[in-house]
C-alpha cells in the first residue's frame, strides 16, 4: 500500500557502461520548495546492469548493434519489475553514450517499445543538476550528516564526469567528456584489446586528457571553493570497496564512507599497475568494470589533486535519485 503523501515512481538512469533502475515511494509535497522536499525518498528495488552501450562510440559514433541488444534486454527485464511494483510514473534518462550517438533514434525507438515511455536524452549540464540532487537532497534534509557547505558534486561516468558546486542549489555546473570507458577505450586499447597492464606512455597521455577536462571545467565551476567533495558512480564506489577491504560489494558500508587522498593515491597506482586477472580477483569488483576501473580511479586522483581535497565523501545517490525525485515532481 502506498501512504498518504507519497508517489511511486521508477527512475532509469542509462548511461555509458550501465544501466540502472530505481523504484521507489517519495515524498511529495505541494510546498513551494517542491516534491519530497524533506529527502525522504523509499527504496523498494535498485539494480544495475552492466550493458556498455557506448562500445566504440568515441570512435565510430555510433551505437553497435550488439550493445544496444543488451541494453534492450535489460530494459525488458526492468519492465517486469516495474509491472510487479505498481509505479504510477516512469521517467527513463539517457546520458553521453546516446548524446554522442549518429543513430541514437534506433535507440529511442527500442526503449519507446519496450518500457512504452521516451527515453530523454538530456544535456551534460542537466545530468549534472540531477545528479547534484540526487547526491546532496538527503545531506541537507538530515541534521545528523554535517558535512561542511559548498559542495563539489563529481558524477565519474562511463562516457563523460559532471562537476556540480552548490549549496542547497545548484550554482555551476560542467559535463566534460572524461569518463572511465571513454578514457579506456581512447587511450589503454592496442590491437582492440585493453593493454595489460598499461604502459607507462598510455597513462601519461591519458592523465594530460584529464587534465585538459579539468581545465575546461574549472572555466565553469569553481571546483577549489568547494568544502566537501562528494564522489558518485561506480568507479568512486569501487574504490571505497577496495580502501574497505570489503569481501563483496557492501551498499551500506559504501554510502557515505570517507576515503582519503592517501588511499585513492595508492589504490589509483595498484589498478593502474595491475593485469586483468589481478583486478578481476579483487571481491568488491563487479566484472564488467575490471577493464575500465583504473581510468575511473585517475580521474578521482587527478580531480582531488586538481581541488586539494584531502578526502571524498562516496555516495551511492546520485543521478539515479535525482531522477526519481524529479518523476516524483511531475506526478503532483
């Protein structure tokens, strides 16, 4: 049963690497600070699959036929759960893979006939806002998490990194086209095949692009300001895993962790120096990120050198809840 004041929404987050899927009940309130303007916001089912629909984008700018049948597979799986949950509002978000895409219509007219709604392929700075809500609504709307105001929100995708500093809004945003598969398959592939491991060439040039990205987002947002840095997505995830020695991937023990410099400095160097097979054993580490894990983790380093942030606060609401909260917006 659904209570009073709340409504059932799935938000789909599809980006890059992944696809993701949220149901959930959230509060709605006709205040004019907007629905589920305290953060309450009711997890019923959360999944991800790891469907890589921007394989070769960067370079052919297409979509590949293989990988939007994954993505599809994926989609017809979370239509069942959608079905079984009742949500009364789905809102289906695509980010940079299909930005990038010749043939993105292929895509949206696959996504139209499976889960029956449009998927909205929104712009950086858009994904930026939501993943900025998404991130930090529950840190202002709880007295017991006191980390300190402004805040530098970085979303580390697959094909691109959001930069968002606000407060309790958003005052800048920058999409840079820096993202873990993109920076993978741009600078680490010889021959169509992940080097392993890198050569050191391969991460001095991948870490001058990084570099030149933070170079146009600091034109935008004002990244030093920030006091607390607030690290989402996957690669982020992983890293506070491997600094928890967890056994498996633990979502409580992930969200809201702190992991110092000091720690994505020396685990950045062990993935960056490490084979496949080396990554694949670690047990936090979902298989389809193994390839693309140690160009996430640079991105991390080389943003906290670029701000001077001795820590980062991981968080495992990102996007995908800004997502929801805004479905649940629309449904008032």
């Amino acid at each position: 049963m659904l209570e009073d004041g709340f409504s059932r929404v799935a938000a789909i987050d599809c980006g890059t690497n992944s696809i993701r899927l949220l149901v959930a009940d959230v509060a709605v309130s006709d205040s004019a600070s907007g629905a589920g303007a305290t953060g309450e916001l009711r997890e019923l089912d959360r999944r991800m699959t790891i469907v890589r629909l921007g394989q070769g984008v960067d370079k052919t700018g297409r979509l590949a036929p293989e990988a939007l049948e994954r993505t599809f597979a994926a989609c017809r799986e979370y239509a069942e759960v959608i079905r079984e949950k009742g949500a009364d509002k789905v809102r289906f978000v695509a980010t940079s893979a299909s930005r990038d895409a010749s043939n993105r219509d292929d895509f949206v007219r696959g996504v139209l006939d499976i889960l029956g709604v449009e998927p909205e392929v929104i712009t950086g700075d858009e994904e930026a806002e939501l993943s900025f809500t998404g991130a930090t609504k529950e840190l202002t709307g709880r007295d017991d998490l006191a980390f300190a105001k402004p805040y530098l929100v970085v979303d580390i995708g697959g094909g691109s990194t959001e930069f968002v500093v606000g407060d309790d809004q958003v005052r800048a945003a920058r999409s840079v086209d820096i993202g873990c598969v993109r920076m993978t398959e741009r600078h680490l592939v010889r021959d169509g095949a992940v080097t392993d491991p890198p050569t050191p060439d391969q991460i001095t040039a991948m870490r001058a692009d990084i570099e030149a990205a933070l170079d146009l987002a600091e034109k935008t947002v004002p990244l030093r300001e920030a006091r607390t840095l607030v690290g989402l997505a996957g690669s982020v995830t992983t890293v506070s895993a491997i600094a928890q020695n967890l056994p498996e991937y633990d979502t409580e023990a992930i969200h809201h962790s702190r992991v110092s410099y000091d720690q994505v400095r020396e685990i950045t160097d062990s993935l960056l120096h490490s084979t496949h097979a080396e990554r694949a054993a670690i047990p936090s580490m979902h298989p389809g990120r193994v390839d693309v894990i140690g160009a996430g983790a640079l991105v991390l380093l080389a943003i906290m050198e670029r701000t001077g942030a001795t820590e980062v606060v991981v968080s495992e609401h990102d996007i995908l809840d800004g997502i929801a909260f805004s479905a649940a917006a629309e449904s008032r």
